[in-house]
C-alpha cells in the first residue's frame, strides 16, 4: 500500500513543483462531486523505495481573496481527510507569512503527521526561516529545493518512520 502524502500550504510555495518531483504516473479522478475534486491531483509516485500516493491541493491560486480562505480551508481538510502524512510547506525566502499560520492552525486542529517544508532554500537562503518556523508547531523545517532536486533524502529519512 502507498503511503498517501497530502501537500498542503498557501499558493505559490511550491507544492505541485514538489508533487511533479515525486510523481510517477499521475492518476485521473473521476468524482461526482467536480468543484470539489477539480481542486485535487493525484499521482502516485515514490521517495526512494516508499511508494506514495500524492495529493495536490491546488485551484485556489486564481480566486478573489473572498473566496480564498475557505476554499483553501476545504481543500486542505479534504486532503488531510485522506492521506495518512501531510507535507506542509512554506517558502524559505518570504518566510512564514500571515496566510501560513492559518494553514498551520488548520493542521494542529488535525491528529496527521506533519512533515515541515521550507522549500525554495536552493544556496542556503533558508536560516531566518529555520528559527521562524518554529512557531508554526512543527518543529524545525526541512530545507529542500523542489525545483533542484535539493533535500529529498533528509524528506525520505523524516519520511520513512510513518510507511
Ligand atoms: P504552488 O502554488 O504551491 O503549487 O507552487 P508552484 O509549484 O506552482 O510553484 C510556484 C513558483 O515557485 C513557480 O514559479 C515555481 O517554479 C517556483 N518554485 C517551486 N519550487 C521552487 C524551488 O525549489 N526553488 C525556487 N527558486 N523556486 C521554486
Ligand atoms: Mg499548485
């Protein structure tokens, strides 16, 4: 069985950079609820010698900030509803953000694992974020770089102990 992995975290940090990074084959979704699963990617794909079943949460980038909050609140609880490890993750260069602590609260609320991400830390950009991030809850992030490939193997060893 795939470990089921939700990437959750407000627009722009980087998720689907990450969940194209470890995605194999992606999965199409056929559901009869559209507005809800259309904000949803599934790929299944691995972490070294893990296989995962990926979660994309997404579709929120292009709303009205009415709209923004609670759309993100749903999809994010959604995913977490389903996946057995949520990724977290923040930009490392704008640091924590306004928008990060809701989502952080979203996840203390729930009883998944959560694997802090500070993504985006390619040339170690990422040391205010370290201590920064801390407040979310999480402990201290991982810095990776999804779009370099960077940090995957720390992800794979705080990955392994929930397959
Ligand atoms: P999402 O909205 O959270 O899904 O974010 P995306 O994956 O669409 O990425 C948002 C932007 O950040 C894109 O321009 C990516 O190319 C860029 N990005 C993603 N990962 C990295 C990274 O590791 N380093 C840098 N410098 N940019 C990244
Ligand atoms: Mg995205």
């Amino acid at each position: 069985m795939p470990l089921k992995i939700a990437i959750v975290g407000r627009p722009n940090v980087g998720k689907s950079t990450l969940f194209n990074r470890l995605a194999g084959k992606k999965l199409a979704i056929v559901d009869d609820q559209p507005g809800v699963t259309r904000d949803r990617r599934y790929a299944t794909g691995n972490l070294g010698d893990i296989p995962l079943l990926l979660i994309d949460t997404a579709g929120f980038e292009d709303l009205t900030d009415d709209s923004l909050e609670s759309r993100m609140r749903v999809q994010t609880e959604l995913a977490l509803d389903e996946c057995d490890v949520a990724f977290f993750v923040v930009d490392a260069r704008e640091g924590v953000t306004p928008l990060d602590r809701i989502f952080a609260a979203t996840l203390r609320r729930r009883d998944k694992p959560v694997i802090m991400i500070a993504n985006k830390a390619e040339g170690h950009q990422a040391a205010a974020t370290a201590e920064e991030a801390r407040v979310l809850g999480f402990g201290e992030p991982l810095h990776l770089s999804a779009e370099h490939g960077e940090g995957i193997s720390e992800l794979y060893e705080a990955t392994e102990k929930y397959r």
